[in-house]
C-alpha cells in the first residue's frame, strides 16, 4: 500500500472512530487485535446492508427461504466438513530471534518481517477456534466455534425441504457470525477472526449447476452495483483449477478495489455434491432429494453465495468516502478546509434524514422542528441537531453521509412548508410538512 493509500486508509478509520462507526474492542483497557465494535451509526450501516440482502434474497425470489442456526454444532461437523484436516489450516513460520508468528505466504526471503531474524520450518496451524462444553475441561468436552454458517444450513437441509414443501431449484438463507483463529488479520475490518457472513445455498439439479453459478454471480455483482458501490471499483476473478478450494468445481470472487489493494468481498461457487454427500457419509443419514414426477432420487448440487456483512460496511463506507477541497456549504470556516462527504445509497445510509430549527434561541422553531422529527422518526432513522450554524451542521450530517436535511424557518411558522436539502445536488426544495413523509419516502426507501 502507497502512502496515499494508507493516507485514505488511516482518514477512513479515523472517521469511523470519530463519528461513531466502529470502534476498537475492549480500548479502555488496550485494545484487542483484530477486534472491532460497531457504534451507533456503524451498526446501523451494517443492519441496513444485512436488511437489504435479506430482503434481496427471500423478497424477490419465490424459491429461497431463511434460517438461524447454532453456533456450536457437533465436532463431527467440522470432521466430515474438512474443517480439522490440513485442508483447513495456514501454513505458520515463527521466527527464531523474537518468536513472533506469521503466515508463510506474507513473508519474504525467509526472514522476520519484524526483526530479520530467521524463520523456522513452517508447519501448519487449524483455523478453527476450539472451546468446551460442559464443567470438565477434557478431550470429551472439545467442540468449536463454527468457521462458517453454511454447514449449518446443510445440517437442516431435510428439515428445511420437509417442513416447507420445497421444489428443487431452492435455496435457504442465513446470516450468522463465524470464527476463524487468523495468524495475520489486518486492515482495520477486513480480516478478524469475528466476522459476520451472509450466505445462501442454492440446491439445483446437476446438470442445471453451471447455468444457476453464472446466474448467481451477475445477480451478486448487479447488487452492489445498484446499491451504489462504483462499477471500477468492482471485478469479477474468475479461480483457476490451482485456486479452487477442495470442496469447488468452479469459483469466482466478486473483488473490490480497496486502497490495500484488490480483494474479494464475496464468492460464488459451485460445490458440486460434495457437502451432502459427506455429512450423508460421516452421520448415516441419507439427504438426497426424490423427485415425485419422475421418481428420481439425487444428491443435489449447491451454488453458494458467500458475502460478508463486516466486508461490506467497509465497502460501502470507503466507496462512499469524498473529499471536497475548498468547501461545499460556502461558509467561511468551509472553505479554508476540506470537507468530507459519505455519499451512501439512500438505501444504505445509517440516518435519512436530519431536522433543525433555524435558530436554537427561537422557541417556536424548535418546538415545531421536534415536532417534524418525532413524526420522521416513526418512518425513518433520523436526527435532531440545533448546535451550531446551520452550514455547521450540514457539513456533520454530510460527513455521516445523511441524504436529506430539514430545516425549519421562520417561513416555516407561516406557511407550514419546511426547506429540504439534498446531500449530493445540494439542492434546496420548499416541501409543504403534510407531504414530507412521502416526499422523503419516494426518495428514500425507492426500491
């Protein structure tokens, strides 16, 4: 990463703190790598990214319902999964001077990127983060945190079919947090060892697998792509056989141009039959799917798509993420400084809408302008702000990325209209107060 790159990095991170995005864990007391809370604003950015691809998924397809399922599952998942063999694990080289650890594929010349010192052998190290059940802390007791939500789904693959009359092609949907003992996360959000998936399985008929996997990967890619992310800073890689993952007989990564670099943020791939047929193996439980018309039973193939929500709120926010030199509200403090805008989706933005009263001093302003926002409130995640200048508090609400500002003025008291103001026109419309909720609902919530 240039300098420039880890300028913007460290811009982005420091207004994610500032304004109440994300915060670092357990700070008052050091800190704790690679994990992370979301704030105020943070959790509703992320909420709204879960909300949409939830409502992406099951709303507009007929054929896709949702699940929750545990966390922790039977160790015998993650035997017949692959997750405890070395197919699941790091290669880790620990340097022989400091000691401290890295994953092999980071480091260079055989040589501690901390000290120089040199490196060991490398060996392998399991991803998967283990615990206990039960008082005894004994080899009986060992489960694990589950390093991804999909074999959950595929344990409730019958239960979901049966209960829910299902018809192949269909899919089940679930969003869930995974754990994974990373050697090296890094980039603010990107890789932690908590993260939070959004997958969905889709269970086809083999033959039909290929054309469902290029379905689901331009129906993936056009989500971000119409929920604002810019379409250069989005490609599709297609894996080559030596990147496949074990269980894949195709892959692609929908990849994001992050200032660290191109990185995937989601993958879509297709399994095969793989799944089913080793928990089918591993438990003596025969999942398969019989076709009623044509009496035929199969294992069914399963496209997956693979997003995760953390990875996204960083996509969102750093493709959002603007800087105006000189000033966008003409006031005077703005135009010695360089304002910053998120210019989120409607959709994906963690406030809609901000009201104010002109003045704070004037009681009949504010009166009316609580009003407003009490009655906004009830529709939209909004705001409430009378400190400072109006300019003031336009540049806070465009810097937490808010569509749309209200403003209640002395003209508001006569003719009951109040002022709109778009975040990215700036344009500014006199909107009657009867017809504001719908004004801002066909602007807002337009889907």
């Amino acid at each position: 990463m240039n300098e420039e790159n880890r300028d913007l990095m460290d811009k982005i991170i420091s207004l994610a703190k500032r304004r109440g995005f994300i915060f670092p864990s357990s700070e008052i007391y050091g800190g704790f790598s690679s994990s992370y809370d979301y704030g105020p604003l943070g959790v509703e950015l992320k909420n709204n990214i879960k909300r949409l691809w939830w409502k992406e998924m099951l709303n507009y397809h007929d054929n896709i319902v949702g699940i929750d399922s545990a966390i922790l599952m039977s160790p015998k998942v993650w035997q017949a999964s692959g997750h405890l063999s070395a197919g699941f694990a790091d290669s880790l080289v620990e340097c022989s001077k400091c000691h401290h650890r890295f994953r092999e594929d980071v480091v260079q010349n055989n040589r501690c990127p901390d000290c120089g010192g040199e490196l060991m052998p490398p060996r392998k190290f399991n991803l998967m983060m283990k615990t206990f059940v039960g008082p005894v802390e004994d080899e009986a007791s060992i489960t694990y945190l589950r390093a991804e939500t999909c074999q959950g789904i595929y344990l409730n693959y019958e239960n979901v079919l049966n209960s829910m009359r299902l018809k192949i092609p269909f899919g089940i949907a679930q969003i869930g947090k995974s754990f994974r003992n990373e050697i090296n996360p890094g980039n603010f959000t990107y890789r932690t060892r908590e993260f939070e998936q959004m997958e969905m399985q889709f269970f086809v008929r083999p033959e039909e697998a290929e054309k469902w996997f290029q379905y689901w990967v331009e129906q993936r890619l056009n989500w971000y792509i119409n929920l604002g992310i810019k379409k250069e800073n989005l490609r599709i890689h297609q894996q080559t056989k030596d990147e496949l993952a074990h269980y894949a007989r195709a892959a692609c990564d929908i990849e994001y141009k992050f200032p660290f670099g191109w990185k995937e943020i989601e993958g879509i791939h297709n399994r095969g039959d793989w799944d089913l047929s080793n928990h089918s193996r591993y438990s003596g439980h025969e999942l398969v799917y019989f076709d009623e018309k044509t009496k035929e039973k199969f294992t069914p193939y399963i496209i997956e798509t693979s997003a995760g929500a953390d990875r996204g709120a960083l996509v969102f926010l750093i493709d959002a993420y603007e800087e105006v030199k000189g000033g966008r509200t003409q006031t005077t403090e703005a135009k010695k400084e360089v304002e910053i805008v998120l210019k989120f989706h409607p959709l994906v933005a963690p406030i809609k809408v901000a009201v104010f009263p002109l003045l704070k001093n004037k009681e009949e302003l504010v009166n009316l302008a609580k009003e407003i926002y009490q009655n906004l409130k009830k529709h939209f995640m909004a705001q409430y702000d009378e400190i400072d200048s109006i300019g003031r508090r336009y540049r806070r609400q465009d810097e937490i990325g808010t569509p749309y500002c209200v403003t209640v003025d002395f003209q508001s008291l006569e003719d009951k209209t109040v002022t709109v103001r778009d975040r990215d026109s700036l344009k500014q419309e006199r909107v009657p107060i009867d017809n504001l909720t719908s004004y801002l609902k066909e602007r807002v919530n337009f889907e």
